[in-house]
C-alpha cells in the first residue's frame, strides 16, 4: 500500500446520486467538489477511475449512516441495518476492492440536514444566488463529512 498522504476523497454515498469533496490536512480545508449519478447505488466506475487519477488522494473517505448500529449497542441483538448503511458499507467494500486505498468510514448521520440548513442560510442571506439543486445537498453533505474527518 502506498504511503498515506493528506489528503482524501469523501463520498456521501446515495441510491441515485453520491456527493464528492475533497479534503486536505494541510492546510485544513474541505471543499464540495461534484455529484456523481448513481444507479441504484453504483457509480459510474470509469467516472469515480477519473476522479481518483485526477486528485490522487492518500485515502478515501465514505460517510455510512450506522442507525442499526445504535440498535445493535442497545441490547435488541439483531442486525437491524438499514437499507442505507447496507449500500454505503456495500459502496465502501467496491472502493477498497478497487483502489489500493485506505478506506475510511464514518457516522454521517444528519450531515444531509446539515448541508441543507447551510444552503437555505446562504440563500438567505444572499451569498447565494442559484436555486439549491438536489446534486448541491449531496456535494456539500460530502463536505461536511470531510470536516468530521479532518477534527478528528
């Protein structure tokens, strides 16, 4: 394996579409990058091959909503995943599978409320103009998982 550099690709893994941001250590910046379309949870590979070739990240990041795993700690015993975590965990194994890259996953829970909230908040206030498109909730809520993995 390639030594770890700084810097990542971070994907907010969905059934239709999958944000993409980039982050970088040093300095500590993340940034949406794209949304890439996704047909019932797969990519367009040849796409995602561009994208790694292109930024050349030391590790990828994928955001995993572990709502089961709340379950599973509280004491129910059953493997209680949802749909969602079973893609972003099905997603993440295709990247490790693919790229001989560290794959990072984390708790992205509510990171799409969060993106949200930022967009209406630059609406309102004027920063921005555009209308908020789906493929923009989905960049930034990628982004918000790369600032989650840069405080940590």
């Amino acid at each position: 394996m390639p030594a770890v550099n700084g810097s990542a690709l971070v994907f907010d893994h969905g059934g239709r579409r999958i944000g993409v941001a980039v982050a970088n250590r040093s300095p500590r910046l993340a940034s949406p990058l794209l949304t890439l379309s996704a047909r019932n949870g797969v990519p367009d590979w040849a796409e995602l091959d561009k994208l790694v070739k292109e930024w050349g990240p030391g590790q990828l990041v994928v955001g995993v909503p572990y709502n089961g795993a709340r379950a599973r700690l509280a004491g129910s015993g059953a493997d209680e995943r949802s749909d969602s975590e079973s893609a972003a965990e099905h997603f993440a194994a295709g990247l490790e599978a693919r790229y001989p890259l560290p794959v990072i996953r984390l708790d992205e829970r509510l990171t799409s409320v969060e993106a949200e909230s930022r967009l209406r908040e630059q609406r309102r206030s004027g920063a921005r103009t555009k209308k908020v498109r789906s493929g923009d909730v989905d960049a930034l809520a990628a982004c918000v998982i790369a600032e989650m993995w840069l405080a940590q």
